[in-house]
C-alpha cells in the first residue's frame, strides 16, 4: 500500500487513461475474435458439411444406377432370358447366336448409362467370367475387392483399382447374383470412366488438402486417400460418436456423412488450414492494437504536460493556505482552477474564525462520546453473562438452570440477526426449539410438541420469526396439562407451515381480535412477538402472494396454516425490499 501510494500523479494519469482505453479495447477485442472465430469456424465447417453432403449424394445417385442396372439384367429381363436359354442350347451355331445377342444386349445397356463400365457374369465355381463388355485386366478376384455394404441380395464394393484393362481409375462396383433357377451366376457392374472423378481426383489434380475416406456400415475404413494417420481396415476413431458428425483426431478435422444405405463418407482437413482466415484476422487486430496503445501513450503524456503542471500549481497555494494566513495572489491560468482557488480564499477568513469554535466542539464531543458509553448496555456482553451463568451452572450440577440459560443465549444469539434478514427453515426450527425448551421450564403444565419437517425444505429462505408466534400463540390460547402442538412443514408448489393444537380453541372474534387488534397485541407475553407480526412480515415480503388462515373451534383446538412462496435468500430479501 505504501509503495502504491507514492505512485507519482504522471504516471496515474498514463496508468488510468491506458486502463479507460484500453480495457474497453481489449474487451471488444476478445468479444469480436470470439465471434470472428466463431463466424469463420462455422462458415469453414459448414462448407465442408455441405460439400461433403454433395459427395454422399453423389455417391449414392452412382451406386444407386449400378443397382438400377443390376436389377434389369438380373432380374427377369431379356438378357436373363437369353442367359437361360443358352444354358438349354446344344446347337453350337445357336449358342453363338445367343451369346452375340447377350452381348449386343449388355453394349446397349452401357451404351445408354455413361456412368456405368464394365459389365459381366462371374462364375463363382470356376472362377470363370463371360460376356465382359471390355477387356479384363488380370485375373478377376471378387474375395480381394473392399467391400463397402454388403446385403442378401447384393454387395457393394469400393472404391478399387477398375478391371477394366481400358482404364486404370478407381471405381465402385456391385455384385448380384442373377435370379436363375439351379444356376450359380453373378452379374458384375462397375462404374464408368471418370463417373468419380470430383470426389477420388488423382493427387496432382487436388486444388485443396481435403481427403476422403469410405467407411463401411460398421465404421471400417475401406479406403483411405491418407493410409499414414487413416489406416485401411481400421476403424475410424469418430464412428462411437454416432451424434456427432464433426470433431478433432490429431491434427485432422473430420466430418461424417452417413448414406441412407448405411456407409459412410469422411472428409479430413488440416488443422491448420482451418485456422488460416482466422490467424490472419488476429494479426491485423494486434498490428491495430499495437497502434491504438503507442496513440493511448501519446495522449496521456500530452494531457498529463496541460493538467499536471497546472495542478501543481494550484497545489502549491493550497499548501499555502493551510499553512500560514498570508494572502496569495498567483493564478493557474486555467479558469476553472482560478474560480476555485477564489472561492478557498473566500473561505480561508472563515476557517480561522471557526477553528477556535470547533476545538471547544471537538472537545465537547469527547465527552458527550464517553457519557454515551457509560449508558450503552452491549448485547454481547450480555450473552457473554448468560454463557458464564451457563458453564457455573453446569459445575453446580443445576441441569434445569443450565438448560434455561443455555437456550435463552442461543435464542438471544439468533434474535441479533440483522433485522429484515432472511434465514433458512432450518435455522427456524432450530430457534422454534430453543424458544420450546425456555417454555416447558416457565410454564407448570406438561405439553407435547411433534415437530415434523420435510427434509427438501431445509434450506428454502423465509423471513425470521414465523414459526415461533404462531406457537406462542398455541401455547397462550388453551394449551393445559396433556396440551398438544403439532408443527408441520412441507412442500408442494407453495410452502405449507401448519400448527395445530388441541387446546381450548377460540370464537371467530377472538381469531379477529387476534390478528388485527393493536392494544391486544401490546399485551402479549413471552418474546413479545404477535400474531400481527406474522400477518405484517408476510405482507412486506410476499404482498397477496402468501396466504395465513386460522381455523378454531371452542373446545377442539385450534390449525393455523401458512402458504408461502419458494423464493431463495438474495430473491426474498429483494421481495421484501421491493414491497417495503
């Protein structure tokens, strides 16, 4: 603290002009990066969400014409027919026939779906094709190929190196096997030239550093254009997470497309690359920053040369006049500064006048202070008192004196709670039982007190005072020898407060003059706190909110019930407040 105080006047004004400039600055500064970021990572992310979509789509109108396709030649059409035929053909010329016209068939078909390569049947027990639209590359091995989906009827694979010995791309195919009775036949489609090549592009062709990967329908890696970090045949580490369709594996940002047909497409990105537009916007605010603080500078040190050396001045007569009662005349030259050090001369004959005057008053007042002290009783010395009175009673063996002395300064301890300060269910039942444990010493009759308070209402905020006048007001109204007071708390929508006792009960009147009777009220007994104090306390916190109702018949007791809202401490303190 000493070291702050002898901080110079000059570097308080650089401090506080640098802090009113630039904490607003840098509020708005952390404020507009957030939202630039949060701006530029949403518009990045979305684009990738949406082109990956689009790639999905793609993706399924292509495997969707491979079905299509499939379903013509497998399934009852006039190639199937022919392909029957030929099985029942002996007659070599006619066989050729056939086979020209299955071919001739199958030309067509490819001829009028651009996006569709090669086409075949496969022999599974001999490893055999035939009726190949192009030329084969290689030996064809369904077994080796990635399979992407696989359902009863077919099964699709991909992406792969095509074995269309025309080509060398890769492609997705599908198999199916042909609805032949007693015949062992697969029709093998594959997509067509250049039919992908927007999503599987050769790598010198790729203008951005997106990749693809192909997941199967149990989130298997079935091809991957980044094998390092993205192994085939692995599972994807973002698959679990079936709700999410974006997150962060290593340096990577991934998205996840899921088809209809329940394989996958996963575009991988950068980190980095994302963060680009974004870095590039936070070095332009710190080269701004950097230049709004030089500027801050520049201006505190040319206000610090036009106030300070003025104020030094005028620091210097004020000096002056405290010191000694010889007249000043040098001015600031800065006309609010000259009115004021007008107006501390004006003032300076009456402060020697009045300095004589206000020593007599001073030392007046000291006295006036040590007469007030002489007279001020000190609640806490009287508790004090009471926890002495308490412990001689304890060594004297005195347990009844011990327990009344003890409970009266636990109930004086709760009663110094600041007034209008709310407190918690808890506190007033554990005040209502010290308030209980003084009345059954005073009174000479035996009385029953059942305390039952649900444990969820413990900690709710109420106003001090509730419970005991109300079972003051049991006890003063009827309750003998065998009395009985039930206390009941509990929550519904509102808290309930019921008490209820067997005593002598009261008329309708006496209920009025209860509750509204000034002089009655002035002639209570116990802790002095009525009935009408419960009507008021509710009233200033609650208004018509809460509800205090009194049933009571001659003879058979007496039920007064509370409905109060649920409000917590800060809420009910400005309630009670605001109603005041």
């Amino acid at each position: 603290m000493n070291k702050l105080k002898q901080i110079t006047f000059k570097n308080r004004i650089i401090f506080i002009f640098l802090c009113s400039s630039i904490i607003p600055f840098i509020c708005l500064g952390f404020l507009s990066f957030y939202t630039i970021d949060s701006i530029l990572r949403n518009k990045v992310e979305g684009s990738l969400q949406s082109s990956l979509k689009q790639d999905v789509i793609t993706l399924e109108n292509t495997l969707n014409n491979l079905n299509h396709v499939s379903q013509q030649l497998a399934f009852g059409g006039s190639t199937t027919k022919i392909i029957e035929e030929l099985q029942n053909e002996q007659e070599p010329f006619k066989r050729i026939q056939l086979q020209n016209e299955i071919k001739s068939e199958l030309n067509l078909i490819s001829f009028s779906n651009p996006n569709v390569g090669l086409i075949m049947y496969h022999y599974p027990k001999t490893g055999q094709h035939n009726f190949e639209n192009f030329r084969v590359r290689s030996d064809f091995t369904p077994a080796d190929l990635p399979v992407m989906a696989k359902y009863p009827e077919i099964t699709y694979y991909g992406p792969h190196k095509s074995y269309n010995g025309s080509i060398n791309q890769f492609v997705f195919s599908t198999m199916r096997k042909v609805n032949l009775p007693d015949q062992d036949i697969y029709l093998y489609i594959e997509t067509g030239r250049n039919a992908m090549e927007t999503l599987f592009a050769p790598e010198n062709m790729k203008n951005d550093s997106r990749r693809l990967l192909i997941l199967d329908n149990d989130g298997r890696i079935t091809f991957s254009e980044n094998k390092l970090v993205f192994p085939e045949n692995s599972i994807f580490p973002g698959y679990s997470k079936s709700d999410a369709n974006s997150g962060y594996y290593k340096t990577y940002f991934w998205n996840i497309e899921k088809s209809n047909q329940g394989w996958s497409i996963v575009s991988i990105t950068p980190i980095k690359e994302l963060n680009q537009e974004r870095n590039k916007w936070l070095l332009q605010v710190i080269f701004i920053f950097a230049f709004f603080i030089l500027t801050a500078l520049l201006f505190a040190l040319l206000m610090w040369k036009m106030v300070y050396n003025p104020l030094k001045k005028f620091n210097k007569e004020v000096k002056s006049l405290i010191q000694n009662n010889t007249e000043q005349k040098e001015l600031t030259e800065i006309p609010e500064f000259d009115e004021l050090l007008h107006q501390v001369r004006s003032m300076k004959t009456k402060i020697w006048d009045l300095y004589g005057e206000i020593e007599q008053k001073e030392k007046r007042r000291a006295d006036l202070e040590v007469e007030k002290l002489l007279y001020q009783i000190n609640p806490h010395f009287l508790m004090n008192t009471l926890d002495t009175v308490h412990w001689l009673a304890v060594f004297s063996g005195h347990e009844e004196i011990d327990k009344l002395v003890l409970s009266l300064n636990k109930l004086l301890s709760y009663n110094l709670g600041k007034m209008g300060e709310a407190t918690t269910v808890e506190k007033e039942i554990q005040a209502l039982k010290e308030y209980l444990q003084l009345q059954q010493i005073r009174y000479d009759f035996q009385f029953d007190v059942d305390i039952d308070v649900d444990e969820t209402t413990m900690g709710l905020s109420i106003p001090r005072f509730l419970l005991q006048p109300l079972v003051e007001n049991a006890l003063y109204h009827g309750v003998s020898d065998d009395g009985y007071i039930h206390v009941d708390v509990k929550l519904n929508d509102l808290l309930e407060i019921t008490i209820q006792d067997n005593g002598s009960g009261m008329s309708k009147e006496e209920i009025n003059r209860l509750l509204f009777d000034e002089q009655k009220e002035n002639q209570k007994v116990g802790m002095g706190i009525g009935m009408k104090y419960v009507k008021r306390i509710l009233e200033a916190n609650y208004g018509e909110k809460a509800k205090l109702d009194i049933k009571s018949e001659i003879g058979k007791g007496t039920i007064v019930s509370l409905l109060i809202p649920v409000y917590g401490g800060e809420e009910l303190n400005d309630q009670s407040f605001n109603s005041r």
